[in-house]
C-alpha cells in the first residue's frame, strides 16, 4: 500500500489542470457514487450495499489479515471497502499515467467530506478521455443533471475526446424470491447480496446522451477449467476498425458482469466488440433463455455532430482488485493511443 516511485499522496485540494500536449490523452476517472451515502449504509441490511472490510476479510480470509489492512492503518466498515476501489485502479493510473505522459485523475461525485463535484468544466475541461464509474447503487438517488448532460455533450463535440461508461451489474431485479437466489447460485460471491442494483447516474447519463444500453444482470463469465483465466472474447474484428482490442485475447476475471443490453434495432448506432462466453454450468434466467455470450465492451463511434467516441466496458477492467495480466494492460494502452 505505499505509494510507487516515491510519489507524495494528496487529498483534499483544488485539481490543478494538465496542459494539452498534442497526440497525447488526459484521462480522468469519475466514480459516481455519494462516499458518505454507501459508507453510511447500515451493516444489518442485507440488500443494496458494499460489503463490509469485516465481510470483505472474513471471505477473503487470509487475503487481509496483514497490518496494512488492521484497523490502526485502514479504514473498517464500508468505507474500508470503498477505499480497496480507489486503491485498486492504482495500476492503471501507472500504466495510462507512462503512455499518456500526464496523471490519470481520481474524481468522486460526492467524497468523503461530502463535497460534491457535478460532471462540469471543472473535471471536462483537462480531459480527453472521461471514465464515469457506475458503482452507485440506485437507491442513492445518484442522477445526471441537465446541466452536466449539456458538459458532456460538450466535451464530447470535442475533437479526439472519449468517454468510457461502465455501468456495474443488476442484481436481483426481480420481486421473485427463488430467481434472486437462482442468481446468487449462479454467479457464487458470497460478498453480493441477493438484491444488488447498481447504476442509477450511468443509467441517467446513457438516456441523456442517447446510448442504447443497458446494464443487465450479474453474470459469471467462462473460465479455463481449474483456473480463474477467462475463456477468450469472441471479438468483432471487423468492426473494431479502430484497434481498442489488437493484443487483446481476454479481460480480467470478475465473477459478476453486467451484460450490456442493446436496445435499438439500428446496427450502425452502436457495435458490440466484443462478447464474453458464459459459465452455463449453473442455471440462471439468462442462461434459461438460451445465452452462451454476454456483451462486454461495445463502441459508438463518431457521429451527428458528436466527435468523440463513447465507449462501454465494465469498471472492473481496469482494476487489478480481482487479478490483471499482460492482456489487460494492452487494452489499457489501446485505449490510451487510440
């Protein structure tokens, strides 16, 4: 947990803006969630919150039981567990940060001290490539206002801007019982509750912008056998015109995926690159209905008056929290050049 190279930690300043170097990319991260609100959340609700570091430690047995994660050096409760997320993209930062020349950014909608920071000039005006987060759960009541719809509309007029939306899972959507528990069985983390609904800003964000998607389930993603490697994507050559995934065989395992659901019939509004293979070893609805493949990175390219490109691709990609190879951090510098 110390920090790399030597770098000085900060926390609770005025962002200082990047200069624009051309050819290169300012990448910001934008978690969407309000810290206080899910690290408030009471512990004996079963439903629609992050683990504990208690639960976390208590699973992950002996993964924490070291002195960096006790309770005189780390935070304990949800909060603990929040921190793991930031604490997890800090590879990524490194990787993007060599590439690109310039600090990858960590912003939250609402942080510790309850400041929040709305998706305006502040955080668009250095950035060519915005990642928003979608770990909110929905019952936060995280939404994209009007004003910050009309930023990123903004932003993304911009020549050479990207914008990365990662909705995270929906689980539990159904009032029926059994199916909740048919997806628990399904995906097989004790540390997701039955019901787990995350995404509310993403959700608001896609409307807005008109992206056809939508996040869906939780789903277990197919392994080698006796290993936690995914089985390789089934990947859209032909439409990956722009390269995002050369040297990119596989992601990195999470036992529980959104599938990004297309919901327009127009081919040409949005491509799926690339679709994981499913573990069908164990029922679920969405197996039932026939699926061997989720959607899991899709592109919008260019187009009416939008110059940037928008992206798809679940949060956990570019986190080393559940294990990361020479695969993943090709996508990572794809996306930093493209």
């Amino acid at each position: 947990m110390s920090q790399p190279h030597g770098s000085a930690r900060t926390y609770n300043h005025l962002h200082t803006p990047r200069s624009y170097v051309s050819g290169k990319r300012r990448f910001s991260v934008y978690w969407t969630w309000s810290y206080p609100w899910e690290a408030n959340r009471d512990p004996t609700e079963l439903d629609n919150r992050f683990s504990t570091m208690t639960e976390v430690r208590r699973v992950g047995w002996p993964a924490y039981e070291t002195p960096e994660f006790s309770e005189k050096m780390f935070l304990q409760g949800v909060a603990g567990t929040l921190e793991l997320f930031h604490l997890s993209i800090v590879r990524f930062q490194e990787v993007v940060g060599v590439v690109s020349g310039a600090p990858v950014i960590d912003f939250q909608r609402i942080d510790q001290a309850g400041q929040k920071l709305p998706l305006d000039e502040r955080v668009l005006g250095d950035t060519d490539t915005l990642m928003v987060f979608g770990l909110d759960h929905m019952l936060t009541e995280q939404e994209a206002s009007r004003e910050e719809l009309e930023a990123v509309r903004d932003f993304l007029r911009r020549e050479g801007t990207c914008l990365v939306i990662g909705p995270h899972h929906d689980v539990g959507r159904s009032d029926d019982l059994k199916e909740r528990a048919m997806e628990y069985a399904h995906h097989g983390d004790p540390l997701v509750p039955r019901q787990q609904r995350f995404g509310r800003y993403t959700r608001s964000l896609m409307k807005g912008l008109g992206v056809p998607v939508e996040n869906r389930w939780g789903l277990r993603p197919a392994t080698v056998p006796g290993t936690n490697r995914l089985v390789p994507l089934n990947t859209a050559r032909d439409l990956d015109t722009r390269g995002w995934l050369n040297g990119v065989p596989t992601f990195n395992f999470h036992m529980h995926l959104p599938h990004y659901a297309v919901t327009t019939d127009d081919p040409k509004a949005i491509h799926v690159l690339a679709r994981q293979p499913l573990d069908v070893s164990k029922p679920h609805p969405f197996v039932e209905a026939g699926n061997k493949e989720f959607n899991m990175f899709l592109w919008m390219p260019p187009a009416r008056g939008r110059a940037g490109d928008i992206l798809l691709a679940d949060s956990t990609i570019f986190t080393t929290l559940f294990g990361g190879d020479e695969s993943l951090e090709s996508f990572w510098k794809n996306i930093a050049t493209r």
